[in-house]
C-alpha cells in the first residue's frame, strides 16, 4: 500500500469510526497479529501521516501489549509487517461497511486477488 492511500486509510477510518470503535478496531488488529521469524524494518508512523488521536491510540494500544513503540513524540516506531497489517485491517473495515473510497476498494480486492 502506497503512503498516501495508507494516510488516507487511517484518516478516513477515525472519521467513520467514533473514539471507542476506533480503539476497538486497533486493538483488534493488534491482538490479532502474529509475527514471523525474520529481519523486520522498523518504521515510523507520524502523526503528519495519520493524525495525532492516531498516533495516540496506536502508541497506548501498543504498549498495553508489550510492543515498543519508540520514545514518546509526534510518532510510533514499529515493525513494517505491523504498519503493513494495521493499515490493512483498516481498510478492509473501511470495505465492509461500505465507507472506503473507490481507490480503497480497487486496493482491497487487488490484494483479495493476490494481485
């Protein structure tokens, strides 16, 4: 997924989804992850990028499963696979309920296809 969908994604989501669900959604996608073995890149995902109610969501769900995310600021560090999921999480709710924009579906079922 390129950044500017991925900012748009995140946007959009905490547009759609008031405080609580957006939380929940986060959470969800976190608890949800499973790592594998292997070099992972860290990244940084910054508040200019997906907001700073983002940022802080991300960073206190993060914490409360024991992930690190970087030293406090306008940014979460963390693994490009975990950015790659959470932004794929929500998009795939963003699809379902029927609020993500033509791009975001034309993504989603590009990547349902394997393609």
């Amino acid at each position: 997924m390129n950044r500017d969908l991925e900012s748009s994604v995140w946007r959009l989501a905490q547009q759609r989804c008031a405080g609580s669900e957006f939380l929940q959604l986060i959470e969800d996608a976190v608890s949800r992850y499973k790592r594998v073995p292997g070099f992972d890149l860290h990244d940084r995902l910054h508040a200019s990028e997906i907001g700073l109610p983002g940022v802080k969501v991300l960073r206190d769900v993060l914490e409360r499963y024991g992930f690190d995310a970087g030293p406090p600021g306008s940014y979460v560090e963390i693994r490009s696979r975990l950015r790659a999921h959470l932004s794929y999480q929500l998009q795939w709710h963003l699809v379902s309920i029927g609020q993500a924009t033509d791009e975001m579906k034309e993504d989603q079922l590009g990547r349902d296809l394997g393609m």
